[in-house]
C-alpha cells in the first residue's frame, strides 16, 4: 500500500475528536481528496496525466475543448453577443480545456474571443499552480465565491469531471431503515473500518424526493448500498446565486436516477482509480489514489428546475460532440496527409472521445437561467444538442 502517512494521522485526530469517534464518509471523502497540504488533488498535478492515475477528455485531443468552443459561441450569440462573456470553469484540473478553448475562440471567433472573461475556481494548490503554468499567456484570471457577486454573471458556467470528484455520503438499507456509513479507527494496524448509524444530515431524508426513488419501498435488499452527493447540489445552489443570465454545463460519467438507483447496483457506483487501474478499496493508497462516484443527473436537474433553472437538454457526451462537428473531423482524417501512424493515432482518441461503452457515454446536462421566451426559442433552435 502507497498510503500518506501525514494525512493518515489527520483522519485518526478528525475521528478521535468527533462524537462517537467517528466520522462521515463524505467527510473521509474531503479529507483524502481535498486537504490542503497531504489531499490527493492539492499535492501533485501530475496524477491526471499519462503517467499518472487517470485521463480526462482533453487530454485525448484538443478537439474536445474545441467542440466546447464552439458550443460557448453559439451561447455568445444566443445571448445577444453582450461585450463582457463570463465563461466559469470549475475544477479546471491542469488547464488543458481552458486553453483549447482559449486557443481555438481566439483563431476561429476573434469577436467572441475579445468579449470572454475566463474565470477559474480551483481549491486544490497544486493543480493552481499548473494552470498558471499552461495558461501564462492565456487570458484567465482566478476567484473564489465570495469574489464573484450575486447575480452578476452573464455567460456560462462549466465544468468537466468535477461533479463525481465531489465528497458522497453512503448509505444502506438496514433493517428497514435508511442508515449511514461512517468511518471509524480499526483496532490496531488494520486501518480504518466502517460502521452504521443514524443520518448524519436530515438532506440526506429529503434527498430521495429529488428523483423519486423510494429505498425504503420494499424492493431494494437488506444492506442495499448507495451514494448521496449533496455536495453537487450545494454546488448546484452556488452557481444559480451567481448567473444572471446564461447557461451550465456539466460534463460527467452517471446516470438518471432509474439506472443509478438499479437493483443491480448493490454496492454503489463508489470507484477508486489508481496507476491507471481501478478498484472498490477507499482505506488503501490514502491520499494517493482517486475516488469518485457516479453523478445522479436526475437529482441535479430536479434540482435546478426547483431554483428556477430551465433544462436545455441531457444527452450522451457522444452525441454532443458529433451535434458540435466531430463526425467531419473524424471522416476528414482518411483524407489528410502526413504520417500514418499520427493520422490513427489522432483517429483513434477522437473514438474514444464518442465511444459508447467509454467516454462517449459521459452525459453532458446543460441548464439556463434568466432567458427570455425569445431567447429561449432561438435556444431551441440553435443549441447543437437538439
């Protein structure tokens, strides 16, 4: 095991001083990923890389943050063309979407390029300080929340495999009950260990009435096992308080509730990803592997409607991109010049952009807000993904 032993002792003091000497595993969660100094993301940007844990759709191929681009100038237009277009990227990992949109507005759209004003919020240190790097000569500038005011966006904001980063709290059916995972200090050099109580959060209650799903109906078997990602709603909330006008894009693997919530999936959708490789053991590899959990698409566009949201639409990552012109860049590749062996290589990551047992089947949801009913017609007609 490649475990940190700093963040180690962090979780053991957290757990020795919370009541009943345990904690949350939304909180294990936040702490893995998310400390300061020993979390996954704040240590080393390296880890979303070739040679690290994982890829992400951009580092495939710059043409996915250029269909991106092309969907951002389509919303430009939409709204009117307006001299200042704030785009939003949140958790921007190392910059690499952020300059293949920056890069391809400024060749193909001047006009748009000259009106965006590029914000990143990013809490992870280490993965700041690499896309100051990549983007030095990028018009971006970075914030927190409490910078950008209420209300006071008109744009679009975004996001790329944040949502399923994001710290989940499990539960289970026990008994009848809905109960919690919480974790707890093993008995001596075994680690951490899990147990079950009493909901930590009464969202955590409410949370079921967002997609319609009953746990407690009497279908889903004793000890049935399951995320709840009240963190992406809270995000959800957020970003609702801060757009005026204009559009969110989130970009993530999951599914609508029907399927999340199957019968077949009795132990959740709770991933763990290292070197490449993936597995279901949280309490190994601490603070230097990956966690993730599928995204409920259901809930967050329940829940936007609830804030007043309009959904645009939901539909296959596959999709969208060929909607936004994928299709011809791929067919144009069997008439193009040059080394072979680059013309498939670049073929074959444009595949796996759209394949649908792979990233092709990420679900994008796009929401709006603050649109008018004219506009919101031109968005029926305009927007790549109808």
């Amino acid at each position: 095991m490649n475990n940190n032993l700093e963040l180690i002792e962090v979780i053991n003091e957290r757990i020795d001083n919370s009541p009943q000497q345990r904690i949350t595993f939304a909180d294990y969660m936040d702490l893995v990923l998310y400390h300061p100094q020993h979390g996954y993301y704040a240590s080393n940007a390296e880890r979303i890389s070739k040679s690290g844990d994982f890829l992400t759709s951009p580092h495939l191929a710059d043409d996915f943050g250029e269909m991106l681009a092309i969907q951002l100038y389509q919303i430009w237009q939409i709204l009117g063309a307006p001299q200042l277009f704030s785009i939003i990227e949140m958790g921007a990992g190392r910059g690499l979407l952020a300059a293949q949109i920056l890069d391809y507005s400024n060749r193909l759209y001047p006009d748009f390029f000259r009106s965006i004003d590029y914000i990143i919020i990013e809490t992870a240190p280490a993965m700041i300080i690499a896309q100051q790097v990549k983007l030095r000569d990028l018009p971006v500038r970075w914030c927190n929340w409490t910078e950008i005011l209420d209300r006071s966006i008109i744009g679009c904001f975004l996001s790329n495999e944040l949502i399923d980063a994001l710290p989940v709290h499990q539960v289970m059916v026990v008994e009848d009950k809905l109960q919690e995972v919480y974790v707890t200090i093993g008995e001596k050099d075994r680690g951490f260990s899990e147990t079950f109580g009493e909901l930590s959060n009464a969202e955590l209650a409410n949370y079921w009435q967002l997609n319609n799903v009953d746990l407690l109906s009497g279908k889903y078997p004793d000890r049935y096992h399951t995320e709840v990602n009240l963190a992406a709603l809270e995000l959800l909330d957020l970003v609702c308080k801060k757009l005026q006008r204009g559009y969110i894009i989130s970009i993530d693997y999951g599914y609508t509730a029907n399927r999340y919530y199957n019968l077949m999936r009795a132990q959740g959708t709770l991933q763990c990803y290292y070197q490449h490789a993936y597995h279901n053991n949280p309490y190994i590899n601490i603070g230097n592997q990956d966690l993730t959990a599928h995204v409920d698409f259901t809930a967050l566009q329940n829940r936007g409607e609830l804030l007043g949201l309009q959904t645009v639409g939901f539909i296959p990552q596959g999709m969208f991109l060929m909607a936004l012109g994928l299709g011809e860049r791929i067919a144009a590749i069997s008439n193009s010049s040059g080394d072979i062996q680059s013309l498939l290589r670049r073929r074959q990551n444009l595949h796996q952009l759209i394949d649908p047992m792979g990233l092709g089947k990420f679900g994008v949801l796009i929401q709006s807000q603050g649109l008018t009913p004219e506009e919101q017609e031109i968005l029926l007609i305009g927007l790549s993904i109808v």
